[in-house]
C-alpha cells in the first residue's frame, strides 16, 4: 500500500518473521486469516481455470496462489524501502496486514519532495517490472495449466497492485505523490497534505460506493459478499488515513506557534519531607501552579502531578511528604524554555507525561508544563 508515516505511531502488533536490510518484517495476525479467506474463495475459480484438478488440488494450488500474491505485495513494499535506504532515511518495520502491505518510513524534517516522491514511487514501478516479468513468461506455458496460471495471475496482479496505488488520493502511493508534487510548486506541505487528503477521502467515498454495487449485484454463483466487504474496509482505512493527513495538515500551521514558556507554569520549589497540605498551601499563597522537589543542594528531582495531589484525600495530605507523589525527573521529562514547534511537540510524543520540568538554557528552573495545555493549545486551533 505504501509507506506509512504517521508520526505518533508506534507500528502494528505481529510476528516479526525475519528482517531485511535490517527492517523487521512482521506479519499481522489477521493476515493468515485473510490468507485463509482468500485461498477458501479462490479454489473453485482455479478448478475451474486449470485442467484436471481434484478438489483438494486445486484448494492446494489455490493456497501458492494466494501467498504468491501477498509475495508480490511484499516485493512491493521493499521497492520502497531499498529506495529509503538507499536515500539514508530511517524505516521502521514492514508489515503484512488484513489489507495489504505498508512500509513505516520515519517522517524527515522538513524534507524533501523529490525524494519523497522517489520513495513513493518505487512500489508501483516494482509492481509494474513483476507484470513485465509475468507477462513475458506466461506465454511459455500450455493454457490452463498451474505454470501458465500462476505467470498470468502473477502478471495481472502486479499489474492491478500498480494500477490501484497509483491512484491520487492519500495514503495510496499516488496520493503521496501528488502531495510531493503539490508541495514542489508550492512549496507548502502543509497545502499539500490537505490537498491529497481531501482527494484520498473522495477516492474512499467512491470505493465504497462501488463495493457496495458489486456485494448487491449478482455474480455467475450469486452476489459477491466477499469482495464487497473486502472493498468496503479497504475504503474505511484510505478515509482514517486520509483523515488523518488532513489532521496532520492542519498540525503543520499550528505547530509552530507552539512555545514552552508562553504555556509554562509557575511552580513552586519544595523539599521533599514538606507535608502535601503544607506545599499545597504555599503554591496557593505564591498563585504557583506547580510544585517541584528539590535536594538539599536545590536541584530539581521531582515533579508533582496535580492529578496526584488531587486524588489524595485532604484529611490524608497533612500526613504524606510531598515526595511521595513526585514523579522522578528523567532525562526526557526536563524541556529547555526556549524549545518551540517541532521540538517541543517531538519531545512531548517521544516521551508521553503529564508534567515536564522547564529549564532555563542556564539550567535555573523555568517552571511546569502540563500536557493538559499543549493538548489544549491544540484544541484550541481546532485539532480534536
């Protein structure tokens, strides 16, 4: 299906079954499922198309078939991913799903559009040279023979996987060509995510319409249940995708206005033996926000969550250290004040919490920024 790039993604649940180039290969577990499916659906058809096949044959045939063709869309996707490669960008995994295939290419920022477009279009000219392949070897074999059935739904496949993708609408590969080249003459991704969203999601609309038509209008065995529904979820994953490039498109223009200090609270420094009552009274005294442990020497250790203090009982709070609702200060959790854009939002999704301690470049402490308020800040822009 493509490369798949949605940031806050961690990737797709599976049996990771080998690697290539040093990419996980994993295998959804529906994927068998389908795989069962479809080898169920075609053995008559291929009894039917091939010479003296028993029942059981022909289901078997059926099988190679099948995983012939998921093999086709797995040299699909490592069409895209020896070109990420090979232009040194980071892919993640590739996956074998219910619908297909997809490559998780890790976003480049800002990146380019040629070499996006170069990786988009890697799969569909992979699908093309394996039509090619099968096509020039089918004529070889006799007619209705498993060889010559294999080259020539081989060749017919490919052939339809390339013609599929190359559609323009988001996240087809077409569709993310489209983007790049919208993004080359206007120089606005943001324009072009829109854009090729909003085309994905018409493409939705008209795949759906369309498995609609095929699972109510009879074939030569009676209505096509099987490829309407099939149909049918394909359409509902090109709208979540496309949807969720329309979001990312409107991301891009509130991204940048985000800013750690403007949403920074003012927090209170307090030693760790301080009673919860005692520090909640001294932040209300000093209309701070937020409280921070601090050691011996004044460094930072701690950050208080306000649903932890909250979520204590008030007759419990004169009786519990303020340390015992603190949050360690790791690593990921100190943001500098001076962090805006795509830093800051990177930093928030690579390390989720609900408070990070903000530091000045000089290291004093700045105060707290609660995720509750970039989220808000997002909101606020019309990001739900």
């Amino acid at each position: 299906m493509g490369p798949d790039r949605p940031a806050p993604r961690r990737g797709w649940a599976g049996l990771t079954i080998g690697r290539v180039q040093g990419v996980p290969i994993v295998v959804q577990p529906l994927w068998f499922v389908i795989v069962v499916v479809f080898t169920a659906s075609s053995g008559p058809t291929i009894r039917d198309n091939v010479d003296g096949l028993s029942s059981s044959e022909s289901y078997a045939v059926a099988l190679a078939f099948v995983l012939l063709l998921y093999a086709s869309v797995f040299l699909h996707e490592l069409g895209h991913v020896f070109v990420a490669r090979s232009l040194g960008m980071q892919v993640r995994r590739v996956v074998l799903q219910f619908l297909g295939g997809a490559s998780e290419i890790v976003e480049e920022h800002p990146g380019e559009p040629a070499r996006d477009f170069m990786v988009a279009m890697a799969g569909p000219l992979c699908s093309v040279f394996l039509a090619g392949v099968g096509a020039v070897i089918a004529p070889a074999f006799e007619p209705h023979t498993v060889p010559w059935l294999f080259t020539e739904g081989f060749a017919w496949v490919n052939a339809l996987v390339a013609a599929f993708n190359m559609l323009p609408g988001f996240p087809l590969d077409g569709g993310r060509a489209l983007l790049t080249i919208i993004w080359q003459f206007t120089h606005d991704k943001t324009r072009a995510q829109f854009v090729s969203g909003w085309v994905g999601r018409c493409l939705a609309i008209a795949l759906a319409l369309y498995a609609l038509y095929v699972q109510n209008v009879p074939s030569g065995q009676g209505k096509d249940h099987f490829n309407g529904i099939y149909l049918l979820l394909l359409a509902l994953f090109i709208w979540a995708n496309a949807s969720w490039v329309i979001g990312r498109s409107k991301l891009g223009v509130v991204v940048p206005r985000l800013d750690v200090r403007s949403m920074t609270r003012k927090a209170l420094s307090v030693a760790a033996d301080l009673p919860v009552a005692e520090a909640v009274r001294r932040a209300h005294a000093a209309t701070a926000r937020a409280l921070v442990v601090v050691d011996s020497y004044g460094r930072p250790v701690g950050v208080v969550s306000e649903a932890a203090v909250m979520a204590t009982p008030l007759q419990r709070q004169p009786w519990i250290s303020i340390s015992e609702l603190a949050r360690p200060v790791a690593e990921g959790l100190m943001l500098r004040s001076d962090m805006a854009g795509d830093a800051l939002l990177a930093a928030v999704q690579e390390h989720p919490a609900t408070e990070y301690l903000v530091v000045e470049p000089s290291g004093a402490l700045c105060g707290v920024l609660s995720r509750s308020d970039v989220i808000a800040a997002l909101q606020a822009a019309g990001l739900r």
